[in-house]
C-alpha cells in the first residue's frame, strides 16, 4: 500500500505527466543516496528526452513561464532518481521534506518563486498534501550546462 | 522543561527582541517539515511586520551593517516558522543544527561570513552553546523579492 | 574495525595526499554537528597551510583545472573538520551522503560540474563506493574571502 494513500505512478500518468529515464549524472556522483529514512536526489536540471529544455538566465533569456515549466521538469527528473534508488516504487515515499531550488537570474530579478512554483506544485498535484515541503529557493549566476534551473530534493521513505 | 535548559522565549524577550508571526510562504511550500527529530524550515526572507527591511546587493544597495541586521531578521523569521511547526514551543528545540544563508551580493564582496554572523548570532545569544551550528554561507546574484538574504534552517527537535 | 571497511587515514597518506589542521571557521559558527548518525559540516574553502589557494570567478580569474585542485583542497578540509568532531577517528564514516559545491562563475560559465568533481572524485579515492555521494553543483556571483569554491557536506557516521 502507498505510503501516502496514493498511487504514485498512476497519479504521474493521471496528470498527463512522464516520467522519463533518470538523467545520468553529469559528473562522479550518483543520483540518490538513501540513509535511514532520508532520500537525498541529487541537483536535477531540466533534461527532457536527452536535451536541456531550458537555458540561460531568466528572464532575459528564457521567460519565467518556460523556466516554471523547466522547473517542473526538474521534479519529474527527481521522482525519476527516486524511484530508480526505490527499486522502482515510487509508493514508498512518505514525503516531500525539502527542495533546494537554483534559477539562473539576471541581476535584478526578483521572482525566483514563481520559477520553482513549477517544481514545487508539480509534487503537490503528484502527491497532495504530503507533497507539502520545506524550500529554499535563490538565484545562481549560472548553472551546469547552462540550464535555467536546478532543483535537489529530499525525501522522507518508508524503511526496508 | 526545555530541551537545552534555556526557556527559549523568555530569553528572546530578555534579549530584547521580538517574534513576528511567522511570514507566509510567498509560493506553494510550506514554512517547516518535521520528520522524525529533524525540522527543516524554509528559506526565510527579511520581513518584519510585512515588509522588508533591505533589498538589493552588499555593498552597492545596502551596507554590510544593514545586511547583518536582516541576517537577525531572518534567522527571527525561522523561529517564528519553528514556533508554529512546534505547537508554539520552541522550548523542543535541541539543537540548531545547520544554517544556509545566501547574500545578495555585487561581483566581487566576500565578506557574506560578516553578513551572515546576523543570523548565527542571533541564534547563539538566544540558544547559548546548542545554538552553535554549521553553516554555508555564499553570494547569490539576485534573491526572492529582491530580499538581501535569505536563511533556510534544520533543527534538531524533543520527539513527540 | 572501519564502517567502510578501508582505513581511512591510511588511504589518504597512500593517495599522497594530506590532512592539515581543520581550518578555523571565518564567523560564529562550527565546523560540524552531529545529530544522530548524520554529521553536518559547514562549508569550507580551500585553505592550504592557512592561505586559499584559488581566488576569484571561473574562468576569468582562475582555469578549471585549478579551481577543480581547489575543490578537491575544499574536500581535504571537509574531512579535516569531519576528523575532529569524530574524535580522530574517520573510520566512524560510513557513507559520504551528499555535497554541495559552489562555484564562483563568470557570467555563462557553466561547467560547474568539472569543478565539483575535484571534490567528488577525491572523496571517492579515499573511500571508494561508499563515498559515492548525492550533490548540488551551483555557480555563486561571490564566494567568502574570495574563495573561487566552497563545499558543504553530509556524512552518515557509526553510532556512539
């Protein structure tokens, strides 16, 4: 049974949502790195289908409305390394704890919520209120590969 | 009886200082999330009494003094947050267990340490030695509403 | 008997590499707390012999190649505060969780990554699979006295 009371997989595919492949890391770390009952997902940055959706600095090169859904591409790239590091069972996660989201900014812009707006409502639709977390969103010069966002998460899991 | 010997809310008011209410998410996230004796809060902006009290870069918009004086604001905009997720008794906090603080700042400043002792400070003079914590403290080039800094924050709390 | 099964300091020696004293903190914070099995440790800059040893934005001040010697220096002194708050004892390491790495960026510098992995691939030297880790890699306008990198960690460590 769901750890929320909610099919996780099939609420992605109710949305219209995909889950692709986990993107591999760009670098020598791994995706997800479980202690306890704490799921750490590494940065995510907003691959779809093997490409950047998103790049450069909002909003002078991208709009804040392409960066929110970058974001919410960011999220789906998330649960896609959670549910790999679950042994494909994405019905363990008890919550969302915490997201950190990064969005490449101009200087002078302000609106970096509503950028991580998109990654922080696509949970809230997968999951409903224990899709609830905490966050830190700011702004970052730039980031790897020259994407517009990243988002690293944390998730609370149900024990083996 | 308090976690650390200290009645945390008398000590603030020796101090003092004041607890606002704690400011509403400005996006779609929450103030806190507690799992298990953990409780991280989100990425706290320098509002008091609903507006905030410095915007822009350190130095070019606002003083290393000024930024220090937010940095407090925000580390008392975390304990209004943790007050809330902890029934209204801060007294169950154990230890302040790391802090995050992001400083806007111009190419070039360095001293975020100066600027982010605001908070640390703060929260040593409230909590005494369990107020002592780990800490990131970087530059971000633009931060939520133009907001100096911003402190994101992980306690360590009294199980129920 | 290590957690990891690998001596730790054994390994470092014979990787030729050196664990100086733990850099002293710039501010009013510690270089780590532990809660439970998780060890938190504040960011660190690459300090080598009491002086930093890359200053200033990638790649205009400094190449990668050197700013990715000064993660893997950030990483030293990560284990260097992780030593002292285990008592002298690193094979109280069980897993490397996670880093955070901020790099300091020029404007569409975006390899953080190759940066980052100065921190990553020496941690994974000296612990091998276990110090496989979750990150976030971010570029940074400013950085504490300067410091071109700055790397935070989370260990999970052997129980009391």
């Amino acid at each position: 049974m769901p750890s929320t009371g909610i099919d996780v997989e099939a609420r992605i595919a109710g949305l219209g949502l995909t889950l692709g492949q986990a993107p591999r890391p760009v670098a020598s770390y791994v995706p997800a790195v479980r202690v306890g009952t704490l799921l750490f997902i590494s940065g995510q940055i907003p691959f779809r289908e093997g490409r950047l959706i998103a790049q450069g600095a909002v909003p002078t090169d991208v709009s804040i409305e392409s960066a929110k859904e970058a974001a919410a591409q960011c999220a789906l790239n998330v649960l896609a390394a959670a549910r790999d590091a679950l042994a494909g069972d994405l019905n363990r996660i008890r919550r969302v704890v915490r997201l950190g989201v990064f969005v490449c900014s101009a200087p002078g812009f302000t609106d970096q919520p509503a950028v991580a707006n998109g990654a922080s409502d696509l949970l809230v639709r997968v999951f409903g209120d224990t899709g609830r977390h905490a966050r830190a969103a700011v702004g970052s010069v730039a980031l790897p590969l020259g994407a517009t966002v990243e988002v690293e998460a944390l998730f609370e899991v149900a024990p083996d």
